[in-house]
C-alpha cells in the first residue's frame, strides 16, 4: 500500500519541477514579463527626464498654380545651412546647383501688341508695414504714369506681377514667395497687396531677382518695356547667390532692375543697393518707407469720385467670374478709400482707362474686345434680368452701356488734366518736405526707361 503511494508523489514531484522549470526559461526569454514593484517616489531624487522623440511629418506635394501663390520649395541640406547660417553662403555648389535647378523658369513670350511689364518684389519683414501701405496706396497713380503711352501708335497692355520676400516660412528655403504672375487684372493685384502680412525673416534679395527673372511669361521682344522693382531695407546680398549670380537670368531676358532702398541713402549704398542697380541697368532709389502722404484737396476730387460711382453701374457681370469680378472690382474701390481720398482718386482715374479691362467677367468690356458674341451667348450666363432678351434687345442694352462708360471716362479724363493743373500751382507754393516717397521715385524712374525704349505719351 504504501510503494504506490510513493510512486505516485514521486512522479508528481517531477512533473512539478519540470513546469518550473519551463516557467523561469520563459522568463529569461522575455516571453513572460513580470510586474514590478512600484518604489515610493523620493523627493530628494531627480532622475534624468528622456525626450520624446519628434512626431513625424508628412510633407504635401508642390502644387504650383497658375496664377498665385507659388512657393519656391530647396532642398533639406541647403535650408538647413541658411537656417544656421543665414547670412553665410551654403559650401556645397552641388547642393545649390540642385535647388537652382528646382526653381521654375518660364520662356519668354510672344505678345500680340506692346507691353509694359512691372514685377513688383517688396520685402514683407517686420519693419517694411510702412512699405506697404504705400504700395497700397500709391499704385494707382504709378499705373496712371502710363495714361495716354503708346508705342509707334499702338497702346500697350500693362502686366504686373508680385513677388514678396522676407517671408516667416522657413520651409520655402529662401523666405520668398511668387504671389501673382504677370496679370492684366488690376484689380487681383490691389487684392493681392491688401492680403500682404508683414512677418519677420531673412531678405535674399539676390535669389528674389533670380526666381522672378525665370518664373514670369516675360516678353521676347527687346522693345516692351520690362522691369523688375525690388525694395528692402536690409543688405542686398545675403543668401546663397551673389550679387552677380542673381542677375544673370535677368539679363538674358533684357530686364531692368530699379531698387529700392527704405533708409538712409548712404546705409543702401554701404549695403550695396546702389551697386544692385548698377549691375541691373536700372537706378538706384532711396524712401522714407514711414512718410506720411499730403494730401492737397483739389475743387475737382468729388466730382471724380461722383463720377466712379456712375461708372460702377456701366458693368455688367456675366458668366461663372461674374459676380466674384464686380465683388472684388466694389472691394478695390473700398480698400482704396480706406487707404486715402487720394488713393481712391487714382483708382478712379485708372478705371477710366482702356487698360483697366474686365473683360472675363464684364460683357461691356467683352463685347468691346469681340471676345463675346452677343447673337450666340448662352442666356444663361447673363444676369438674370437680361436673360429674357432676344439678340437684339441684349445688343442695344449692352451698347448704350458702352456710351454711358465712354461719357463717363472722357469726363474723367479733362478732371484729371484740370487736378493735375491745380496740383502742379499748389505744390509750387509748399515748401518741398525732403521725404521722398515709392510713387515719386518710381514716377520717375519708369519713365525715363520708357522713353529710352521709345515710348511716348500722346500729350507729347
């Protein structure tokens, strides 16, 4: 009775070790983890703190529009360089060579008629708000420098473009942004320039010229008038292109470069602003970026501004840009009050130009330029009000429209003569300031170049 007995605790005792023992193997492995105690926290005792590591980013693809805002996008190594170093250039040609070759480059074009082509780069650092307000404010009457100009007879189309730089996205490489191509749309332009934000980054103003001169549709033809206009307050060359090296696509394409310097004059040429506009064929420009504007009243401004209002009622909005075309065209003209009274006189003036043309989204301007057929428009692009109309209703509807903007613009046009007049006797009698301000640099400069390439204004 008792062997059995101890057979069988004998036999269990076995079985028991051997689980132990395949228990502490599956330990040892790893494949079992055991709970530890929690020891009592002690406060006397500061244990070393492990960092998180970073969470992963997904960047987007580059997608390049066709009009606006286009970022110009550089490899990691070189942004990484500038970010240390920003006022270093990057050591490794092969590096930049690659992010050289990034940048978009677009071939010249061949225009139909004459051009006048402005690309507008403006330093949006923290210190330039000054810059532009008078930017917003005075771009007006830059665009009306070019009332009446023609070439051998023919009146030109004036395209504008606007690049920024100074830029806070230090994922764009060189702080610097494509923010309108060249466009016959003034209104997208005054738009754009409201939309600016000052921020606060580096100003590369080599690589800015560099980008402009190749992302725009400049003319072929070395007769249209081609200028780049680029302001700052920093020193010039800073980034990884040189002086020399951010002209070069530039001057393959015949521009001209004017700067201009926000400061004291003797600072921009120890900053090499002056030798900028030397080596881009083009002047050298100093402003007072904070001046204030003088406004002088004039017995002829409200009746302008009486007039713009008339004009309003001429347009027409039709098709899908319709009813965003006026928004932004009535949105303009309030941007522009707000600015100044003289701001909203110029605008007024610039609409009573041919070159002003809405011709997308107003059918007085496209039945105008024949890029509409009225016998064969579909009713229901037109206003709702007009969509009843047979061809020949519709056609007499748009044309004493036409009749009543032409009126208008003529009206205009002999105001603008008369102010311009009184101005000229009134500023005579004022002792001159010293400031100088964008539009009078720029007045000057740009009609120097036109007249070298042989514009002319009708006046003349």
């Amino acid at each position: 009775m008792i062997m059995p007995f101890i057979r069988l605790a004998f036999t269990r005792l076995c079985s028991l070790y051997s689980l132990c023992l395949i228990y502490l193997t599956m330990i040892s492995t790893g494949a079992i983890a055991v709970a530890q105690p929690v020891p009592t926290a002690d406060p006397s005792l500061k244990l070393p703190q492990k960092t998180p590591p970073p969470p992963l980013q997904i960047q987007a693809p580059n997608r390049i529009p066709n009009q606006v805002s286009q970022q110009v996008q550089i490899p990691p190594m070189i942004q990484q360089q500038q970010m240390n170093n920003s006022r270093s250039r990057p050591i490794n040609r092969a590096d930049l060579k690659k992010y050289l070759d990034q940048l978009p480059e677009l071939a010249p074009k061949t225009y139909s008629r004459p051009q006048i082509q402005l690309a507008l780069v403006l330093d949006v650092s923290g210190s330039m708000e000054g810059l532009l307000n008078q930017a917003r404010e005075e771009l007006w009457k830059v665009i009306n420098l070019f009332n009446g100009v023609h070439y051998q007879g023919e009146t030109p189309h004036i395209r504008v473009a606007l690049y920024t730089h100074g830029m806070s996205q230090a994922t764009t490489g060189l702080f610097l942004e494509r923010q309108l191509s060249l466009t016959t749309d003034l209104d997208q332009v005054s738009e754009v320039l409201f939309s600016l934000k000052t921020t606060g980054s580096e100003e590369y103003c080599p690589s800015s010229l560099f980008a402009a001169s190749r992302g725009l549709e400049w003319s072929s033809s070395p007769h249209d008038f081609k200028a780049i206009i680029i302001a700052g307050n920093e020193e010039f060359v800073q980034g990884p292109l040189s002086l020399k090296e951010g002209f070069i696509p530039g001057k393959k394409r015949g521009l001209i470069t004017h700067t201009i310097h926000c400061g004291a004059p003797k600072r921009g040429i120890e900053h090499q602003w002056k030798a900028a506009a030397k080596l881009g064929g083009g002047q050298f420009l100093n402003i007072d970026q904070d001046a204030k504007h003088e406004y002088i009243e004039t017995p002829y401004d409200d009746h302008i501004q009486e007039l713009n209002s008339q004009l309003n009622q001429t347009y027409i909005p039709y098709g899908r840009l319709g009813k965003t075309g006026i928004a932004k065209q009535q949105a303009q003209d309030s941007n522009a009050r707000k600015m100044s009274k003289s701001s909203a006189i110029q605008r007024s003036i610039t609409k009573s130009n041919s070159y002003y043309s809405n011709d997308q989204w107003d059918l007085v301007d496209a039945v105008r330029k024949k890029t509409v057929d009225l016998s064969k428009i579909d009713a229901q692009r037109l206003p709702l009000e007009l969509r009843s109309l047979d061809a020949q209703a519709l056609t007499s509807y748009v044309q004493k429209k036409q009749n009543q903007r032409s009126e208008i613009h003529e009206k205009i046009a002999k105001l603008k003569k008369e102010r311009a007049l009184y101005l000229k006797q009134e500023r005579a009698k004022r002792a001159a300031s010293g400031q100088k301000r964008l539009d009078s640099v720029l007045i000057e400069a740009l009609r120097a170049q036109a007249l070298r390439l042989g514009f002319k204004w009708r006046t003349e």
